[in-house]
C-alpha cells in the first residue's frame, strides 16, 4: 500500500481528510494508477491503525473530488483523467470543529486536583525518587491497594493482589485477552462492539463471532448457540451503558451469562469502562463468578483520559498469565501516574469527579433531547452519548460526510459492526467534548438543521 500510518502523523486536521490527502497525493504521483483497486475499508483501517468510520470518510472525500468511483458489491477504483468528471470547488473549511464523535467526559472542575496532585508530587521528589526506576511488574503495593478501595464503589470487595494497573482500557483489555486466549482461537463479542476492541482481537489472530443483543446487551440464546457451533475461548461484554447500544443488562442477565459461561468454560472479558460511571448498583460479572471473569475498566470515562490509568481484575489462578503479558506489551504502568491516582482516590476526588460528571451528563443528556425534540433519539442516564436514528431512509455514510464537511463529526454505528451484522441508519453522538452546554446546543441545531435540508431537497433526475 501507497499510504502508512506514518503518513498520517504529521498532518493537521481530521484524519480522514489527512487519509484522503495522502491517497489524493498517490493518484496524482501515479503510485496508484487509473483502475487501481483501493483496499477494502476494514483492511485499510486496521493497517493505518484508524477506525473504519475513518476510512468511510476518506473514499467519500476522494469521491467528492472525482479522483475515484465506487461499484457495488466490488470495491472502489482510480478514476483515469478522462474519466473524471468536470468537480465544483470544494466546500470552504468550516470555522469550528465539533467534536461528538470521540466518547470524551465532560470537563470537570475535580480536573483541577489532577494538578494539585502533581504539584505535590513534584515537592514530595525526594521521597518518591524510586518511583523512577522500572516498576515491579505486578505494580506497587499501594498503587493496588488504592485500586482496591476505588473498585469497592463499582465492582464489589477485591484483595489487591487480583489487580494488575493498566494504561487505561485498551492496554488492560489487550494485556486480557493475550491472557486468557491464543492466536487462532475464537471470541464472542457483542454484534455491535467498541471497534477498538475488534481491531485488537484482530491483531492477536483471534476469531470474531457476533453475539445477537436485546436492550439487555447479549442474548443468551445467541452464546448458546455460537458455543454449540464454534467452542470458542472467551467472551467480551460490556454489561453497563453498553457502546454504542447503551444497553444495560438486568441481573437476571447476568446470572444466564454466567451460566452460561460455566456450563461451556467461557473466560468472561468484562469491559467495564462505562460502569463507574453508570452507577447502576447491579452486580458486575466479576463478582457473580469470580473464577472465570477478568475485569477491565479506567478513570478515562469521569475523570481525565490522558493519564492512562485503569486495571484489570483476574481470578488469582489466572494472575501470572495477566502479569506476563502486560510485561511484554507494556512493562507496567508509569509509578508516577499510579502514585497521582493514589494520592486522588485518598483525596476523595474520584468520587467528587463521579458527581460533577454524573450532573454535567444530565444536564446535556437534556440539551440533546431538547434540540434534537422530534427525531428518534434513543438516551439513557449517565451516558456520554446519545443514539439517533437518521429520518427519511438518510444513509449513514453520506451523512457523516456531509456533517463533517460542516464540521460536525459524529460515528455512524456501521463502525461497531461485527462481519455482516445489520446495523440500523444511526449516529452515535456524543455529548461530552463540546465546552459548555451553550456550544452543545447550537451544535445539535445545527446537525438538525442540516438533516432538514438534505430531507427537502430536490431529487435530481
């Protein structure tokens, strides 16, 4: 391929318009020549590291500018000059970027303490100087001590020495899976998943089989069915304010998944990034069988995404497995950044964030279904982001184009689909990255009012 993730890295802007410039770049140097065949979407997407949404955007900025054409069912190719047709300019650069496709938290005033904590650090140098050195694999005793009583609110009484420190989710979720399965092996994963997620089952060589869901998330029937068939290893749930469904799951679910699980000696992989956040008070999984489950969760959903900082639970026959692996993909995790997590949790300000988020989230949960009053918005309470269903048959990926030309960006829920899974005409939109809930606001009535013309415009014939 013509294009690298290293392409992409120097560019300013959205990365599928820097995607679409370094394809553009290759046409014109002739690196791809007219009748080219562009890369699949998904294949392109995990090769750059991006998602597929990502790519989606690219191809249609490359058809807008008439360098390529789209067959169906057959792929996308280079245009020769003859062939293109005569293009109007390109739409003027819009003058602010809305952000409601990354699922950020809301910035919050308990931030600041972020900064305090480090400040004191900084004073305390002396006294924390072995902190630079290379961490013990399984992380400081403190550190997870600190975890334990910050898990006790979500996931229920844990002894530390189940819990390995992570950098944030991702790094917990992939130190997790090499764990618990090997390349070839087959993971059940919800239908429509975080695609993070399904890009990395990818890259350790695992097998993706959909899981069919309900507004409960994963339907035990659908496991049953793909563990008579398939005998897979694991399977990966989020049961809390699911991404991108916001499916919770009920106790009652729980208890079959776990049942589930035992009955074919599942490993459950439980995502549970949203649950601090969702504040549901049911059960996590790793609590109704702690033999089997591996909890993977992060301060990134309430608090400050940037630091990189989560765990996983694992049952205590599974620990030397989980520690091995985080020490090839990572090492360990930063002491100083474990120690700023520490000196927050005993300072209370994980729980002070919780709250300010849990308000901030309301409050703009109810901006959305305000502005957006009309259309078919599926919510739910402490969620970072809001579902919306597309009116008058719109398509999902000519409208992200479209919105993003405007300088809205959102995530068409095609990105979470595993293999041919239907997937409803909807957006996720998140609700989180805009500043205030004034900018939220005009945000949405914007997006509103740019389905409204596209709905009344005239066909052409």
């Amino acid at each position: 391929m013509t294009v690298s993730a290293a392409d992409l890295a120097g560019r300013p802007g959205p990365r599928y318009r820097a995607l679409a410039d370094c394809l553009e770049g290759a046409i014109r140097s002739a690196r791809l020549q007219p009748g080219d065949r562009l890369p699949p979407q998904r294949d392109l997407a995990f090769d750059l590291g991006v998602t597929v949404g990502t790519v989606g955007r690219a191809y249609g900025l490359l058809l807008q500018r008439g360098l390529v054409r789209g067959e169906v069912g057959r792929g996308t190719y280079v245009l020769g000059d003859g062939d293109r047709p005569s293009m109007p300019a390109p739409l003027a650069a819009p003058n602010r970027e809305h952000d409601l496709a990354v699922n950020r938290p809301v910035a919050v005033p308990a931030q600041a303490q972020v900064f305090a904590a480090l400040g004191e650090i900084a004073k305390d140098a002396a006294h924390l100087a072995p902190l630079l050195t290379y961490p013990p694999y399984p992380g400081h005793p403190a550190h997870r001590e600190a975890l334990a009583a910050w898990l006790d609110g979500f996931a229920g009484p844990v002894e530390a020495g189940r819990i390995l420190p992570c950098q944030g989710t991702q790094n917990g979720m992939a130190a997790a899976l090499a764990s618990v399965t090997r390349p070839g092996d087959s993971l059940l994963v919800e239908a429509l998943s975080y695609a993070s997620n399904q890009g990395l089952a990818m890259r350790l060589g695992l097998k993706l089989l959909p899981v069919a869901s309900d507004a409960e998330g994963a339907l035990p029937e659908s496991i049953e069915a793909q563990c008579r068939a398939h005998r897979p290893t694991a399977i990966v749930l989020s049961p809390d304010l699911q991404n991108p469904t916001l499916a919770t799951a009920s106790a009652e679910r729980r208890e079959s998944i776990v049942t589930l699980a035992r009955a074919h000696d599942l490993a459950i992989v439980e995502d549970a990034v949203y649950a601090p956040v969702a504040a549901t008070g049911l059960p996590a999984l790793v609590q109704l069988a702690p033999e089997r489950t591996l909890l993977v969760t992060s301060i990134s959903k309430f608090l400050a995404p940037g630091l990189r900082f989560g765990c996983v639970v694992a049952p205590p026959g599974r620990m030397a497995a989980l520690i091995s692996a985080q020490a090839h993909l990572a090492v360990g995790v930063s002491p100083l950044i474990a120690e700023t997590f520490t000196r927050l949790q005993r300072a209370g300000v994980l729980e002070q964030a919780l709250a300010e988020q849990h308000a901030a989230l309301e409050r703009r949960r109810a901006v959305a279904l305000e502005a957006l009053d009309g259309l078919a918005v599926s919510s739910a309470g402490n969620a970072l982001h809001v579902l919306l269903e597309l009116p008058g048959g719109l398509d999902p990926a000519a409208t992200v184009l479209r919105l993003a030309n405007a300088g809205i960006h959102t995530t068409p829920l095609t990105v979470f689909a595993v293999g041919r899974t239907p997937v409803p005409p909807m957006l996720r939109l998140s609700l989180g990255a805009e500043p205030d809930e004034t900018s939220l606001r005009a945000c949405l009535e914007q997006l509103r009012q740019h389905l409204s013309e596209k709905l009344s415009a005239q066909p052409v014939i």
